[in-house]
C-alpha cells in the first residue's frame, strides 16, 4: 500500500492502553502507514541510494490512469524467487504425502510398510518433511 504520510498513525493511548484510531482509518486498515516507505527507509538504512516512493501506491497509480509499460496481463518471473518457488511445491507435495501415508498407516496398516518400503520417493519425501518445522501438523503419525 502507499499509505498518506498526511494521516495520523494508529497509536496506543499510554494511559488506557487501547488503540486511538484517528479520522481516515479503522480498526483494521491504517491510512497513515505505508509498506512502501518503511522499506525505501529500511534500503536507505543498508545503503541503497537509487530508490522511489509512489505516493498513493500501485493501486492510486492504476486508479488515476497513469501510463504503463508492458502487457498489464503477462506475468513476470524473476529468477531470484525460484528457490522459494521450489521449496513451497517440495513442501506441499511433502504434505500430501505425509498425510496419505498417515491415513494409511491409521486405516489400513496391512498396507504401510509394502507402500513406504517400495516407494522410495515416497519415503524421502516422508523424512524430508517428518525433519522440518512443518511436522507439528502431523504429530498424529
């Protein structure tokens, strides 16, 4: 969001300790804050010198009709977010493997030790995910 640097900020009334909403926002959306600028800050903090602050953000910049480049329907990947991208489908098929062999170990455990011993695919998934911090969903298994 671009968030208006004119508004007052959500702030903590020091006495009640409850939240002072000013005039411009409500309880869930804070018209002063602005994501853009804290990391343009955060950047200037590590040194960056070539940085820009949209007033109003993205969405002002559509809703004003400004002009700009590219096909607004394309979508651009950049190869920086690819490691991520691979880790959130390893972990999701690591989730969907761990929860079929949970139901097969509870429901029909005639059938675990054949599927997990000659799956060897299946097991790795299996001990990759049983070893990441995701496991607490499956302390049933």
């Amino acid at each position: 969001t671009g968030g208006d640097v004119s508004q007052d900020p959500i702030t903590v009334d020091p006495v009640t300790n409850r939240r002072v909403v000013p005039d411009g926002s409500s309880q869930y959306t804070d018209k002063s804050r602005s994501n853009s600028l804290m990391a343009v800050y955060e950047l200037q903090q590590a040194g960056y010198t070539n940085l820009y602050h949209l007033q109003g953000g993205v969405t002002k910049w559509c809703t004003d009709g400004e002009a700009h480049t590219g096909n607004p329907s394309t979508f651009y990947f950049h190869p920086t977010i690819l490691p991520g991208v691979l880790f959130q489908l390893i972990m999701v098929e690591g989730i969907v493997v761990r929860s079929n062999l949970a139901y097969v170990k509870q429901f029909h455990p005639e059938n675990f030790e054949q599927i997990n011993s000659n799956n060897a695919l299946y097991g790795a998934i299996n001990d990759f995910v049983a070893n990441s911090p995701i496991n607490w969903m499956f302390d049933y298994y």
